[in-house]
C-alpha cells in the first residue's frame, strides 16, 4: 500500500499486489489484473509490464 512504502509510489492506485510464483516469476495485480515485474513473467504468463499498459508512472519502477 502507498503509505507503507517509504519512496515515491510508483503506480497511479493505492494499492498493488505483489507476488513471486515459484521462486521465478515476479507478478503484480493491480485492480485485480496480473502484470509482469520481471522478464520471466513476462514470457512464461504472457503478461505486459505495469508501465507498458499505463499503470505505473515510467521511470517509477
């Protein structure tokens, strides 16, 4: 959530879920969709990266 974080909230909601699945794959979901954090995620689900899709400031992650 944006008031646990100590740095600039890089994302345009309040609050983000954050995941590792299976020690590989880095996903977010925000308003209850899934994007990748990381290259494998990205790959292995399909998933675009927050800031592709316009839902976290660029530069910000």
């Amino acid at each position: 959530m944006r008031q646990d974080y100590d740095k600039e909230w890089p994302f345009y909601v309040d609050e983000v879920i954050v995941e590792c699945r299976k020690k590989h794959w880095c996903i977010i979901t925000i308003d209850g969709y899934d994007y990748a954090l990381n290259g494998t995620a990205s790959s292995y689900y399909k998933l675009d990266f927050p800031h592709e899709s316009g839902v976290a400031i660029v530069g910000g992650l």
